[in-house]
C-alpha cells in the first residue's frame, strides 16, 4: 500500500491464531482457529470504516487486535506512523489516549459499582489530567456533549436505559480527546428508533471533533448510513474493500453480492422484485478453514482454481480492493440474475 | 422523570435519594426480618463477649468483691457446696448467701450462666479471625490466580487442591501432642517456649486458630477465584485497559468491588462452620485448656454427668445453636439482597 500521509492506521498482514490446547500440566497444542487471518486495512484520517461480516468472522477481533488488547500473532499496526508493535507496555499506554473502544454490550462495559462520573472521570484520572475540579468539569462537559443530563453525575449505570448507556460509553471513549475511535458494534443491542439516535451522535461528533472511527456491525443498512468505506470480512479475510456506494451499487465479490441482497428494501414495490442469492451452509469452522479461498466452500460460481490458489487481495479498480480470482475471468464474478429470486424461497 | 421534576421545587437539579448498588442490598436487607432478627443477635452475642466481665452473675447479683477475695474469674469461681445446682438455686456457701444460679451450676459448682457468657468470647474470637484471615488471604489469593490466568492459574489452584486434601484435623493433633511432650521433657527450645506461651495466654486458643487460618482460606480463594475470572471477561474492563490502567488498579478498583459481595456472603455463611470446629476441637480435648469456657468444652463437661445433671448441657447447646443459626441467616439474608436476579432494578 501506498504511504499516505492521510492515513491514521495502517494495518498490514494482521493474524490473530488462537492456540486448541488439550491437558493442563503438559498442553500441547491439538490445532489453532484462525479468527483474523492476513488481514491489511488502511483508515484514513477523519473517515469512517465499516466492517461487516458474519459472526465469528473476526471482526471484533481485528478491532480489538488494533488497540492491543489482543496480543496479535503477527502482524504491523502503523498509528500515526509509530509502528505498535514495537513500543513496550509504557510507551503504549501513552498512546492509549488517542485511540479508544466503544464496546457492543453496554451493560457488561461499565462497571455497576461506579457511578456516571466515575466511570467517565476514569480516563482522566489515569493519565492524570488535572485536578478532581477539573476532572469533575471535564466530566459534565462530555455529559452535555452526548446528551446526558449533568444532574445524573450520581447515578449508577442499571438506573439508565440501553441508549443511554450507550452514550455513557461514549462519553467515556471522548474524555481523552481521541483521535481514533473503535465501534464494536456499537448499536447491535439497541432499539431500532435508539440506534438511528446513537449512530447520528456518532456521526455529529466526528463532525464536530474530526474523529476516525473504525465502525464494526452485521447490520448493513446501518453500515451503508455511517460510512465512507466498508470492508466485508469473510472467516477471518477481508474479501472486498471499497467506497460505501461503489460497495453496495456494485458489489464485486460474490459473497458481497450475496450480503448486499440480503438488504430489505423499505419500499414493497421494489422489496417485492428484490433478488436474493441464498448461501447455501453454514460459514466453516475457522479452525479448519477451507484451501486456496476460504469463500469456495460456499460461492456459487466457484471454480478449480479457488480451491487450489489462495486470491489476491488487489485493487481492481481504484480505491476498490477485492479478493476473487473470477473477477479476472470472462464471466466475471457476477451471480447470474436467475440463481435465486425471492419469491422462489416461500 | 419528568414526574420527579414537576413534583420538585422549581430549582433546576430534582432532589432525588441517591440510589448506590450497596444502599439497595442494604435496603434489601433490612426487609429481611430474620436477616435483621440475627444482626441484632449476633450485635447482642459480641456485646457480652465485650461485656462478659459486667454481665456474669457475680457481679450483677453484686458478688464481685467474693471474686476478687477469691482471685478466681467468673467463669472458674468454684463452690462444691453447689456442684450441680438446679436453674435458679440458690447458693449453700456461706461467702454467695443468696446468689442465685439463674442456670443451673456444673459438677464442679461454676456458675452456667457466667460459663456461658465466657464462651461467647472463645466463639467470636475464631469467628474473627477465622473470617479476617479467610477473607484477607483467601480474596488476594484468589483474585490473584484469577487475574493471572494460565500456568499461574493453575499451579496457585493445585497449591489450594493440596491443601484441601491434607487432613488438617491429624495435623493439629500432632502438633499439639509433638508441643505438649517436649514441654513435658523440659527440653524445649526457645521458639517451642514461645508458642507454647503464646497459647498459654490465648487460653490454648493457638492452635485452633491456626488450624482454622490454614483451613478458612481456602474455599475463599476458590470463589474469589471463579468470582474473578467471570468479572475480569466483562468488557469494563477491557475498556479499562483500553484506557490504559495497570493491572493493580484494575485489580482493586475494577474486579475487587464486584467480587466483593459474593464473597461476604460465602464468608457469614462459613462462619458457623468455624465456630463448630472449634466446639468439636474442644468437644474431643484438643481445644481451649480446662478452665477456659468454652461452648463445646462444656457441652463435653455436661455430656459426661448427663444422667445426674441434664440441665447443664442446655445453656452451651442453645447458644451454640443460636449462634449457628443466626449467621446462617444472616449469610441468606446477605446472598438475596446482593444477588442482582432477585433485586427489583
């Protein structure tokens, strides 16, 4: 990939392998799942990256490998050009500021024992930013900055509803000025009417504050609304990377066509002549991932070559980044219109 | 809310009763009328082990100038004349005219009532420091193995498997016997003179608290243990170390606090346990030394002239049973209220 001084993160060849062990005095290891395996992002400065895919295809696991909480297998992780991988537990921890996590279950991310304030005050008291005055103001100003009323600075989390917990949260990932922020599915566990609040609160503050965000979800109209550029991940490989619309209009991996038509369409007339491409199966167990690419399993089109030779992730067009051999073929990666239709399904 | 705020003055903030995780599990267990039925029992019990000096029959009935005559305490104040009195006898000794065995006297003529009272003493004090010990290693050491995960993890369990496994009843005896016969051959050495002053003074005390110190600790640690490594997959604290807290402090001010009510809980709950070995370690001769009272040495005392005197095994028996029951109340009382399944939210 080019250097780009645009670019905030840099992720290159990132695998995360966890180790199958078997005994505990003398484990040996009986085999590994491959939760992220070879997978190289770049995110720009002040945009936003969705990430999509199936459960347990590795994307939370990529977010959280980026901040470190997960110790990588291998991997380079670029932040403003400092290479992680290479600082020791100190001189990441002064890094930590500037990149953040906003997890999925907002319940499980505060603890109940701590008051608002004292959860969202943490951060600051850690990396000592002024005095417990200070601390206090700063506190109110993020309150009022996600829209929680400062009178609640007492309150415990299980006195507040899911969306605004989730704010707390926020509020919490914003206290020290981040540069970047990781969304773990931010709004999965949201109402549906809370989510669109959550998602344009996201959005206005990165407005407001030029934040980079890394946004994880399965659901795609949501993924569609907040993003610049998504990448669909599929067993532990990212399979296509583009512009949102070049994405969705004109999906060029066979599994993102499939995705993209799995998107209801608000409006009966068209819902009603909506293609759909089943998947046949369940994805494969990232502990035993298929050869050559981890999709053939499942892809409609696939031929000999994608059970023998691992696809290049390459840009294809510009700034669209796909990993399919048959985009190079005469057919192309197209699933032909008469495959599956909706209405063959009921 | 906007309930609260109408019904409030107009100023801007509604006043509102501060509602703490622990304010709630105590509002709880106030509702609870035997859980409070036992705190007050249990207030009651370590008042008079405080108190037992003011409390004892002697003094109250206005005989402590005997006592000092005699320089004997309470709880050994021997009268033969006496030896086992009926409950509310009346004393044939010229020195206690009318003092009154409000429970009866033992073979010996010593007072139940003021027996009775002493051994509050022997079972609060196991009960402290069987809980104190337990809770302060048996936390650390928990919340340590499961933090730490892994190799260390593991091995800090085995430590506790092993422990488990040993007989700690034969370890005591031994060690009581291997001390009592080297004082006997006169050839001890400065550290066995040493403890076994120490236990002199404890009343022979020594050695059941260390039994019960090695014994107490090690259940504990197991729940600390699993309490910890359930709290430490939360995403809190994950977010914690995303913010980049060091591992002590996400220790004590992340997992400690939410560890903390389960393990009080278990902790009353255990309490009657050590309070009934140390009435067996008594019970069998391997307790508190002869004139020290204490509930089981007396219930061994009464058992042995039962035919003669039945009276005399009801006062230590029902303070004994009291005593467990309450604490195992007090410890159900505790688990409803801080378990978060049946607190109203």
């Amino acid at each position: 990939m080019v250097a780009d001084s645009n670019i905030l993160v840099r992720v290159e060849n990132l695998k995360k392998y966890f180790p199958i062990t078997r005994g505990w005095l003398f484990s040996r290891q009986v085999g590994t799942v491959k939760a992220v395996d070879d997978v190289s992002l770049d995110i720009r400065q002040g945009e936003t990256l969705g990430v999509v895919g199936e459960s347990g295809c590795g994307k939370s696991t990529t977010g959280r490998a980026i901040l470190q909480l997960h110790k990588p297998t291998s991997w380079h992780v670029f932040f403003e050009d400092v290479d992680l991988t290479t600082l020791n537990a100190a001189e990441l921890r002064a890094l930590r500021p500037k990149m953040q996590m906003i997890f999925q279950d907002s319940v499980a991310a505060l603890n109940p024992r701590h008051s608002v304030g004292k959860i969202i005050g943490e951060p600051l008291v850690i990396h000592n930013v002024g005095t417990a005055r200070e601390v206090h103001e700063r506190v109110i100003e993020l309150m009022e900055m996600v829209g929680l009323k400062p009178a609640w600075i007492k309150r415990f989390p299980h006195e507040f509803s899911g969306g605004q917990r989730q704010r707390i949260n926020i509020a919490r990932a914003l206290a020290l000025n981040p540069n970047f922020i990781v969304c773990d599915e931010p709004i999965s566990a949201l109402d549906v009417s809370i989510q669109a609040q959550v998602v344009n609160l996201l959005k206005e503050l990165q407005k407001q504050l030029g934040l980079t965000y890394l946004f994880i979800a399965h659901d795609l109209s949501m993924v569609r609304h907040i993003s610049d550029r998504v990448a669909v991940m599929y067993l532990g490989k990212v399979m296509e990377l583009a512009n949102r619309n070049d994405l969705f209009r004109d999906p060029l991996h066979p599994y993102t066509q499939s995705l993209s038509s799995a998107v209801p369409v608000p409006m009966p007339k068209h819902e009603r002549r909506r293609r759909r491409f089943i998947l046949k199966g369940d994805p494969p167990s990232p502990s035993n991932p298929p050869s050559g690419c981890v999709f053939h399993t499942r892809c409609p089109l696939s031929v000999e070559m994608c059970v023998t030779t691992v696809p290049e992730f390459r840009e294809l067009r510009p700034d669209h980044f796909v990993a399919c051999h048959l985009t190079d073929t005469e057919t192309g990666s197209k699933i032909p219109e008469q495959t599956v239709l909706a209405s063959e399904l009921t | 809310m906007a309930v609260v705020e109408q019904a409030s003055k107009p100023s801007t903030v509604p006043q509102r009763r501060e509602r703490t995780p622990l304010g709630d599990a105590i509002q709880q267990l106030l509702k609870n009328k035997l859980a409070v039925g036992s705190i007050i029992f249990i207030t009651g019990l370590i008042l008079s082990a405080i108190l037992a000096g003011f409390l004892n029959g002697y003094f109250l009935q206005g005989f402590q100038a005997e006592l000092d005559r005699t320089s004997q305490p309470a709880y050994a104040k021997q009268t033969l004349q006496d030896n086992n009195a009926r409950p509310g006898e009346k004393s044939e000794n010229p020195n206690l005219q009318g003092f009154v065995y409000w429970l009866g006297a033992d073979n010996l003529g010593r007072d139940l009532w003021s027996r009775t009272l002493y051994g509050t003493r022997v079972s609060i004090a196991v009960a402290l420091v069987a809980g104190t010990v337990s809770l302060i290693i048996g936390i650390a050491y928990g919340l340590i193995s499961g933090y730490m995960g892994g190799r260390v993890d593991d091995l800090m369990m085995r430590v506790v498997d092993f422990l488990y496994g040993m007989p700690l009843l034969i370890v005591v005896i031994l060690m009581q016997v291997y001390f009592k016969s080297l004082q006997r051959r006169g050839d001890e050495s400065g550290l066995v003179n040493f403890i076994l002053d120490i236990d002199k003074s404890m009343g022979g005390m020594f050695f059941i608290f260390v039994v019960l110190g090695a014994l107490s600790w090690l259940s504990m640690a197991r729940i600390a243990r699993g309490q910890t490594l359930s709290i430490k997959q939360k995403e809190f604290v994950e977010a914690a170390r995303a913010t980049g807290v060091k591992p002590p402090r996400i220790i004590f001010r992340q997992i400690l606090p939410n560890i903390l009510g389960p393990c009080i809980v278990q902790e009353t709950l255990q309490i009657p346990g050590y309070i009934l070995t140390e009435a067996f370690l008594s019970f069998i001769g391997l307790g508190v030394n002869a004139p020290t009272p204490s509930w089981g040495i007396m219930i061994n005392e009464a058992f042995q002239g039962l035919r003669s005197s039945p009276h005399a095994l009801v006062p230590p028996a029902v303070a004994l049973t009291l005593t467990v029951l309450a604490f195992n109340f007090l410890g159900d009382g505790l688990r409803d209220a801080f378990d978060p399944r049946l607190r109203r939210t």
